[in-house]
C-alpha cells in the first residue's frame, strides 16, 4: 500500500552572499537541483530540499548553512570527531577491512556496565550511515542496564513460550499451510524443539540464552513513513556494530527479539515504540570476555557477473 504521510523536502538551505565566491561546488552535489548559479553567486530557486548538508560540506568559504542539519549529532562525549573529510582512496583499506573482519558475534559478556555516554555515542555514529531519499527517519530505543534488559528478555520469553505452544497443534499448522500461511509449519520444523529445550534451560537454570547477559540493548527501528525503512535501519546497525568493537564493546545482533517485536504486540508495547515505527534490529552490548587470535573466514559466496 502506498504510504500516504510526505517526506519533508522543505528548503532550509541559506546561503551569506557575501561569502559565497560562485566556485558552483554546492551546485554539483545538489541532487535535488535546489541551488543554481545567478550574476556569479549560489542562490536558492528550487522550492524542494533533502537537507543532506552535502551544499555545505563541499562549500570553500563556509557561505552555505542547512538550518534543519542538527550540528550537535556531530559532537561526541567519549572521543573527538575528526571535522575533516577524508578524500576517496585516501584511508587506510588494511586497516578498514581488519575492524571489519574482527568484529564478531559476542556471546560471553563481562558483568561491567556500559556507560550511557558510550550507548549515546553509538547511536550518534549509527545515523552517519546512508538513508533512502535522504529520509533519515530511524529510530533508536535504548535499554541502558541489566535489569531493563532481563525485563525485555522475560517478555520475549512469554511470547516463545505461546508461539511453541500454537506450533505443537498439528492440525492447526495443517490448516494454516492449507490456506497459503505455511509459517508456523516452517517455525516446528525448524526451531520449536531448540526453543522448547532453551527454555526449559532458561527456567531451570536461569541461563540467559538470549542475551548472553549483556548489560546494555540498543534497538533499531524506523519509521513507516521513510522510503527504505529496513535499509536505513540496517545500515545504521552495521556502522554501530562496528563503532562498538573500536571503543572496546563487544555486540551480538538478537534475531529473535525482532521476530518478537514485530509479531508481539505486547513486547512491542513493552518497548513503548509508536505505532507509525518498526524494529529492525536488536543489538546485545557490553564488554566482551571473548578474545580471538586472529580473524574467522567466511563461507563460499555466489558471485555473478551481468554482461
């Protein structure tokens, strides 16, 4: 269904005549054809903006200000951004690719709090990835200790509990598969006797199989309205994961948390998401109690070519 609320394209572009010198570097990053060159100065013509502050970045006088951008998401309180732009070819890629294959699935925390400042900083690097449209319509959910976190895990746990007991009613996954709904077939036939048997663990001995004790939960969502709401989401999620593991937090993505808050009204209720918003991603953190001697591999790809 077409998604009825308006992307805000609203101009908030304003430009200090006397400092722009109509080097036109605005007017080559402006996808939305918002600025043109008049009588050798930028000028605002177009009546539509997607408030990417690319206008700004490449300006060479700083004459460009986007009044919507929100400057202070730039500013970090456990380390100093770098404020300069780093030219195409000009990183380290030996160095990129080794964060990127260091960073691993985290499963074993230790019982140290994550400071907020580091869960804040985290989202704040999380909304410097790419985004449909320029959108930009995320949403990030934090449960800062472990008592909110075992709170959430106990909701989850209930939802399971009611989802196993559905699948175990044969003729009712007969009926769903007959009428086109084969989900809950699939769900028995490939996770209903590990999730029975995790929690059975989970209550006997209080092992917490879905967190793995993390003291800290970061969930990414995004708005319905935006144009590619899931991507948005995920894109930020890499870039968090990956930012964790350099500021010394190890990060574990819960699959069956995101199942939960998009079937489960309850569990999304308990988060206290808007009803215009979805999870895409929950994101275990902490401080790891894993170390590794060096990077994993990964499994054989299908990779095509199209001539």
């Amino acid at each position: 269904m077409e998604n009825s609320i308006m992307i805000d394209r609203t101009v908030t572009v304003v430009i200090d005549q006397d400092l722009c010198n109509g080097c036109a570097s605005c007017i080559k990053v402006c996808s939305n054809n918002t600025i043109t060159l008049f009588e050798g100065k930028a000028c605002i013509t177009g009546d539509e903006s997607l408030n990417c502050d690319h206008c700004a970045a490449a300006c060479t006088t700083g004459a460009l200000t986007v009044e919507k951008i929100d400057r202070s998401l730039g500013e970090f309180k456990t380390f100093e951004a770098e404020k300069k732009w780093i030219e195409h070819g000009k990183y380290n890629t030996t160095s990129l690719v080794n964060l990127m294959q260091s960073r691993r699935s985290c499963r074993n925390f230790k019982e140290k709090p994550v400071e907020p400042e580091l869960l804040e900083d985290l989202v704040k690097i999380g909304i410097t990835a790419p985004s449909g449209s320029n959108c930009q319509m995320w949403t990030f959910s934090i449960l800062p200790n472990r008592q909110k976190v075992e709170a959430f895990g106990n909701r989850i746990k209930q939802f399971f509990a009611g989802l196993n007991k559905m699948a175990e009613k044969s003729w009712l996954r007969m009926v769903l598969k007959v009428i086109g709904k084969p989900e809950l077939s699939w769900y028995y036939q490939n996770y209903y006797r590990s999730i029975k048997e995790g929690l059975e663990e989970w209550e006997t001995s209080g092992k917490d199989l879905l967190f793995h004790k993390a003291p800290a939960v970061i969930i990414v969502g995004a708005k319905d309205a935006a144009s590619c709401p899931s991507e948005d989401a995920l894109l930020a999620t890499q870039n968090i994961l990956l930012a964790a593991h350099a500021m010394g937090l190890g990060t574990c993505l819960i699959g069956f948390a995101v199942s939960a808050l998009q079937k489960d009204k309850k569990t999304f209720e308990f988060i206290k998401m808007a009803e215009d918003e979805k999870a895409y991603a929950v994101i275990a953190i902490g401080y790891s109690a894993e170390k590794y001697q060096t990077v994993t591999g990964r499994k054989p790809i299908h990779l095509r070519y199209v001539d």
